[in-house]
C-alpha cells in the first residue's frame, strides 16, 4: 500500500486541487471522532447497559457542534468533485445521451462497494446475534446504532443523482441557482413553524443539503471569491434564528428534542453550513501551500484511500472497544464523571487501533478498478440512422435512474430500520410505506447492480449519421 501510496502522490497533477481532498479527508474524520466522544455507554446499579450522549449530560459542550457538525464541508466538496467529474465525461463522450449512467457508476463505485460489503456483514452478524441470543442489552444497542451513519451515504446518493439537472441550472443562472434553494430552505421553514404545514419539513431533506451542494459547483468554476461574505452571514444568521427563533443551539440530533436541526435539516443548519464553506475557504491558500510538502501530500493521499471504510467501520469499532471492556467486567462510570474522562484516551485508542484493523480487512473493497468509457466506434462506411432515442441510449439513463433511487431509498431504509428485532419483522416508515431491513437491503443491493449494468462501459459515442 505504502508504494501505491507514493506513486499516486508523485503522479498528482499539478492542476488537481488538493486542498479539496485534504477537506473530505478532515470532514470524515471529525465526524469519526465527534462520534467516538459524544457516545457514551455505561452500566447502571443493576449492571444493565445503558446509552447515553454526551452532549445531553453536558448541554454547554452542545456549541462544539458547530466546529463538530462539518458534514456541510464533506457534501461542499461532493459538489465540486461532482461537477468535475460529469463535465470530464460529457467532454469524452461524443453523445450526450449515457453520460449520466457512466456518471452514476463512476461515482459510485468507491462509495457503494465497501457500503454494501458492510451491509452484507452486519447483515450476517445480526442474523447470528439473534439467532444465538447474544448479549440482549449491548447486542441490541448495537444492532439499532450500527446503521444510522448510512443516512449520510443515503444522502450523498440523491446529491449524486441529482448533479446534472441541477448542474445545468447552475450553468444557467449561477449563484441564482443556489439562491432559488436558499430561498426555498426558508420558505420551508416557515411554512413549518410560522404556518405550521405538516410534513412540509422534510423537503428540506433536498433544499438544505443540495444549496450546500450547489456551492461545490461555484466552487468548482472559481465563483468563491468572497469566502467571508459567506461565513459572516452564516453564522450571524445561524446565531439569530438559535436565539429568536424555534431552532435548537446543537447542530446535531439530540435525544428527546421537539425540534431537531439535523432530522429534518432546517434553515439554521444551512446557514451553520455556510458559515462552514466560508470559513474553511478563508484558509485555502496557506492550506494548499502546506500540502506542496510530500510528506503532508502523500498523508492524504493515504487517508483519502481509505476514508470511507474508515466511517463505515467506525461506530464497529467503538462498539467492539466497550464490548471488550464489558467483557472483562470493567466499570463503564456514568458519562462526563471524572472517571469516565480518564476512561476516554484508553477508548479513543483502543478504537482507533480496532478502527485500524478493520480497514485492514476491507480496504480493498474501496479500490474498484477504474471506469473506462467505451472506445469510439466509427464506422468506415455509411451507416444507419438509429431508429430513435432508445436505439442511442439502450435505456441506461432511465435504467441507471431507476438504480439509484432503489439504492437511495435502501440505504435510507436501512438507517432507520437498523438490525435490531430482524427475526421479528421490526419496521420503519419510510416516507409512505413501512420497511424491514430485508427489503431495505435487498433495494440497496438491487439498485446497485441496475447502476452497476447501465453506467458498465462508459458513456456511449454520437452516432453517425448516413451519408446522403
């Protein structure tokens, strides 16, 4: 690994922006890390297991999340690695007709590879732990936490699948495009909480985290000129709506709220996300003069290789590191106790070194060999007019489409249902219908490979038309 590593670094090239890479690397692992500290599982008198939250038990660590909640910054650079990517395809394609079924597989294949090997091993592992019964408490924790982080690759899916409709439209209209999903993030909100609209709030699902997409796509053009006037307007905004307004002061999920910035995202979540965009902008320059070194630059190009196994496995091993301590009958004190405090470096490190291990055993699945677009194939002689549209495309943009929103809604599904009770048909509404995990899994792996079928070969070439 270590030479693939350096021949990847020295053959970067000079026009790649590193520092992009540096931020998806950065984001990833503060996510890891606010989990690993936020988790807090312990004992009570009667030596049951308990969960609890950091940042419940100490609400004045709650402002932390607004450096601790930088998934705006992951879905920011998704955005400009989108961008890139769809336009180099359409550039290499002569027919514009498949390229969004090449971009799906392209961009998919590091992300749901190792993604459904997880699935499909906690799948199996579920389905062991209750069928020998395990331990009850820890077992079921763990089989219900296990996969909440798959929200975020649910997520990231829609923002995939949405890139290039929403990319014209920014080449259309530019920051108007992104102002359009301000304006109607907001518009959301109040009709939430001023008109009280049921259900209206989840729209912002979409509005919040695509406005922070679309700045990927500014980003990616060179249109971020002003970072500040981003970051000041955002967290002044942030600020007002936590102070005057309905919205709560964590910019991540707590347990019991009425309101939640996270589930659904709301208005403040968006201007935290920002406040996030302008600030880590503010810093690019010395950034990417730190990241001429090659020590630094091949650190990342390291981390970057593994990254999304990291967070998949994480919560695994933070789960694995208090079974062990279960085991061995060492008291878990209640949280934020001078002795859960001095229990935390041993668990932060314990976790990293299982972390460690576990990318070991799975890194591989997020190195999927390369997407190649299909050679031209241009014919010496006159040719046939294609009969029509479906003779171009042979259907693998609707087919790719078709892919991704099962995939979306599996991973989704799987979020919320989690492993827990799957003997007994535990459910989730998703939307408007309930889902097990069985279904969600089988959506997820299905759509997968309808993505994988109709993105295999690359984008097709323009037809020829016959010579009169």
């Amino acid at each position: 690994m270590a030479s693939d590593v350096r021949v990847l670094a020295e053959n970067t090239p000079a026009t790649r922006d590193r520092y992009m890479d540096l931020l998806r690397v950065a984001s990833l692992g503060t996510v890891v890390l606010g989990h690993w500290l936020m988790a807090a599982v312990s004992t009570d008198a009667a030596g049951q297991v308990q969960l609890g939250n950091l940042l419940a038990e100490v609400p004045q660590l709650q402002l932390l999340t607004w450096a601790w909640q930088i998934m705006p910054v992951f879905f920011f650079v998704g955005g400009f690695s989108h961008a890139l990517s769809y336009r180099s395809l359409e550039r290499k394609s002569e027919d514009g007709s498949s390229v969004y079924a090449a971009f799906l597989r392209a961009r998919l294949q590091r992300l749901l590879r190792p993604t459904m090997v997880f699935i499909l091993v906690w799948g199996a592992a579920a389905l062991i732990l209750q069928l020998i019964g395990g331990s009850p408490h820890l077992a079921d924790i763990t089989l219900r936490l296990i996969t909440q982080p798959l929200w975020f690759i649910g997520i990231y899916l829609a923002m995939v699948a949405f890139t290039p409709p929403l990319l014209k439209l920014h080449e259309r209209y530019g920051w108007g495009a992104f102002g359009g999903l301000v304006a109607a993030a907001a518009a959301v909100d109040l009709l939430r909480f001023a008109a009280g609209v049921p259900y209206v709030e989840f729209l912002n699902f979409a509005f919040v985290w695509l406005a922070v997409h679309q700045l990927g796509f500014l980003r990616a053009d060179g249109r971020l000129r002003l970072p500040s006037l981003l970051a000041a307007p955002g967290v002044l905004g942030a600020s007002a709506l936590v102070a005057f307004g309905p919205y709560p002061l964590s910019m991540v999920g707590m347990p019991g709220e009425k309101v939640s910035n996270m589930a659904p995202p709301t208005f403040a979540l968006l201007c935290h996300g920002l406040w996030l965009v302008g600030a880590v902008e503010l810093v690019r320059r010395p950034a990417a003069r730190w990241l001429r070194q090659p020590k630094v630059w091949r650190t990342v190009v390291a981390a970057n290789g593994i990254s999304m196994t990291a967070f998949l496995w994480h919560l695994t091993a933070m789960l694995g590191v208090y079974g062990v301590l279960l085991g061995l009958d060492v008291t878990l004190p209640a949280p934020a106790t001078a002795a859960w405090w001095a229990q935390v470096p041993v668990r932060l490190l314990a976790a990293a070194v299982l972390t460690a291990v576990l990318v070991a055993a799975f890194r591989g699945f997020e190195r999927p060999a390369a997407v190649r677009p299909a050679p031209s194939r241009r014919p010496s002689g006159p040719s046939p007019r294609p009969a029509g549209p479906s003779a171009r495309t042979g259907g693998s943009g609707p087919l790719a489409a078709l892919g991704i929103t099962l995939c979306l809604f599996g991973v989704l599904g799987l979020s919320m249902v989690g492993y827990g009770d799957l003997l007994e048909g535990h459910s989730a509404m998703l939307i408007a219908f309930r889902i097990t995990a069985p279904v969600a899994v089988a959506m997820a792996l299905g759509g997968w490979l309808l993505v994988e079928r109709a993105g295999r070969g690359g984008a097709p070439t323009r037809p020829v038309r016959a010579v009169s």
